[in-house]
C-alpha cells in the first residue's frame, strides 16, 4: 500500500504544471494586495523576489494602485543582488524606485526603530534554499522580532523550498552555537517552506516577542516537489548559488567549506559540488566514495583549477558529486564521508589536524554544535557523529508538522 501512495504523490506531484504554482505574490496581487491596503509598507526582498514573469515584487508593490511602498530593506547580498557574499550592505536610495534602502547586513542586522518609523507592515519576499546557514531565514526571523517590538505587522508571501518539504537532517542548533549562520534551533536541513518556518518561529516562543503573523500561502505546491517540478525559474539566489542544482549541492559540501581545506568549487565552475586539493589522486578518492555505495549518488574523478580563492590557480584533483535519485540522497552526510575517506587515504591530511583551527569556530556555528567536529575528530569515522547528526531530526518532523501549510 505504501508503494501505491508514493507512486500516486508522485503522478500527482508531476501532473502540476507551472502554470498552476503560484507563489505568495502572485497570490497577493490575484487579492488585490487587500491585506496591505491604507498601509504603509516596507519589503524586505532580494532579486529572487520575482514572479513567474520574472517581474520583481519590489516593482509589482511599487506600481500598484492600492499599495503604498515606502521602503525597501536589503539582507545579505542587497535588494538588487550587488554586494557580494559577506561584504556590508549600505544604505542607499533604490535608483529605480527612489525608494530608501535600508541594511539588514551591515552596522546591524536588525532594522532600527528610525527605519521603521513610517512603516505599518513589513512584507518578506525571498526565495530560500532550505539549508539553516543560508542566513535569509535569519534577516527573517530577526526581523519578525522587531516586527513585534514595534507593534509592526509582517507578511510573508510564501515560495517553494527547491529541497522540498520533506527532507530533514542534522542536529538542532544548541545555545552556544547560536549566530547568524544558525539563528534559530532548527536542523540544518529543516523540510519548510519561509513560510511555515515562520509560523513556527512565531508560535513555539523561538522569538523574543510574537510578532502579528500573515502568511500568504502558494497555490499548488506540495511537499513532495523538488524545484524542477514546480516549473519556475530559478533566479541566483547568492553569488555562489547560481542555479537550482546549486541549492541541492549547498548542504552537500557547506560545512566542509567553512575549513577552508579543500575547495569545494567556490571559485570554480561549480561551487559546492566539487571538492579537490593538489594533493587528492582523482581516481583514488572517487573510487573510495563510490565503494560506500551511498544512496542515490555517484562520485566522478575532476581535474581543476580554481580561479580564486582556495587553491587559486593551483591544479587540483578531486571528486564532481552526482546526485541521481535525490529522494534516496542523504545531502549533508557527503562531506562527513568525504573526510573521513581522505583521511584514510592520506592519514597525514586528517583534516582537523591539518585546517585553519582559526576556522573551527565557524565550522562549529555551521554546524550548530561543537559535539560535531569533536566527536569526528576523534576516529575520523562518520559512524561517530551519526547519532548525533540525526538525533533531533524526529522529534522536529512532529513539532514542524504542527505548521504545514501543504501537504
């Protein structure tokens, strides 16, 4: 019975076709935009903030009649995408809008009661790739509590998590690891839309205050659907996140990254779905991925050359991470096994003897516990950390069920 249910979610899943996935904006300009009408309305967005048209949310709220947008808030990476990764966002005037920009990432990452001094309603309208470090939910979450603080409402217009809604992995962040790369206590795959995440933050007292909460919810999307499925178009969701297969790798390879021990193609062609060092043998280490028989993946020999940072301009060796049935795929324990058979086949390479310890911190805040790099460490084995990894992971699918708002 079990598999005649999978098989009918999954006809059903792909009779959808993209005409009739609509995302929060488009379901708010279908309503006329009713719930911001006499409002006086800031929108925290980024260029993903698009319809299906590609036409930017800040452009559809600033041209409609009954909308009275009076600022603009920029996260990481700005509202029109040009500041690049962790570099500071000004604050400046939109040249196309007029509009004031207000920083999120920058002298703070909260807005401040003088930027919200006008304002009625924030709206938040970015598309997230499902991975807790990604910090938009953070800039979402945080803004929720000063929302609340300032008696401001706040509006999600809700989008799809291009890694679906029913994938999650990795321990809950624990207190002393909170920080903007892992805000809320929540996995680092965590199987919710902005949305839902944002009723949940709201209702389960993870915020300093509750915030007065709408959320604009999607017509036809189901959690099933990965982002091929919900037949939109993928609009670069950082500088290193430049399509949709990039959002499947981000978990893949992320943690890893923060060493700064291997590239993991950041500086290549495929960021995040590569990982290579001068000193790998291709074919060695491809073999040895491969023999672990992972489900759904496959580990092809690369040869490359970064042309900035790890390794820049250095020929590396390494392995191109396939991923050919990612309902089996287990994302983030790639880079657990990629370590740990590196340090097999190089046993002077062993990675934590061998990374920036300067780097550990950020590896542990990614990591959302530092019982993660010690327990690994130890035997350099990921049957070590496995428990822990997944420890979590049940008890949040029944607190998250709680706030789905697609099934």
């Amino acid at each position: 019975m079990r598999k005649i249910a999978v098989l009918l979610s999954i006809i059903w899943t792909l009779s959808i076709s993209a005409k009739q996935i609509k995302t929060g904006i488009e379901v708010l300009r279908d309503q006329n935009f009713k719930i911001l009408e006499g409002k006086r309305v800031g929108l925290i967005t980024n260029p993903t903030g698009v319809d299906s048209r590609l036409k930017s949310s800040i452009d559809i709220l600033f041209e409609a009649k009954n909308v009275k947008l009076v600022a603009l808030f920029g996260p990481e990476h700005g509202v029109r995408g040009d500041a690049h990764a962790g570099d500071k966002v000004d604050n400046i005037n939109d040249p196309k809008t007029g509009l004031p920009v207000y920083s999120l990432y920058g002298k703070t990452r909260n807005a401040t009661p003088e930027m919200l001094k006008d304002i009625d309603v924030l709206v938040y309208d970015i598309q997230d790739i499902g991975c807790r470090s990604f910090t938009f939910i953070s800039t979402m979450g945080l803004a929720m509590e000063v929302a609340a603080e300032n008696n401001i409402e706040f509006v999600v217009l809700d989008r799809p998590n291009p890694l679906g809604g029913e994938k999650i992995e990795g321990n809950v962040t624990e207190e002393p690891l909170i920080s903007f790369v892992s805000q809320f206590k929540i996995p680092y795959i965590y199987g919710q839309t902005c949305g839902e995440l944002a009723r949940m933050l709201n209702e389960e007292n993870m915020l300093k205050k509750k915030c007065k909460l709408t959320v604009v919810k999607m017509k036809g999307w189901h959690r099933s659907m990965t982002w091929e499925q919900t037949g939109l178009e993928w609009v670069l969701a950082s500088p290193h996140i430049p399509n949709k297969n990039s959002s499947y790798f981000y978990p893949v390879t992320g943690i890893l990254g923060e060493l700064g021990y291997l590239s993991i193609g950041v500086g290549y062609t495929l960021p995040f779905q590569i990982i290579g060092a001068p000193w790998i043998n291709a074919e060695q280490l491809a073999t040895s991925m491969n023999n672990l028989k992972l489900p759904g993946l496959e580990f092809r020999p690369i040869y490359f050359k970064p042309f900035y940072a790890v390794f820049k301009d250095e020929n590396c060796q390494g392995v191109q991470i396939h991923i050919l049935n990612y309902r089996k795929a287990r994302l983030s324990e790639v880079q657990f096994y990629l370590m740990q058979e590196l340090n097999k086949l190089y046993p002077d390479k062993a990675v934590f003897n061998n990374a920036n310890k300067d780097r550990f911190n950020m590896f542990d805040k990614v990591s959302g516990s530092d019982q993660i790099r010690l327990l690994f460490a130890k035997n350099n084995s990921f049957e070590d950390i496995k428990d822990y990894w997944y420890k979590d992971v049940e008890n949040y699918r029944k607190l998250s069920k709680k706030y789905y708002l697609y099934r």
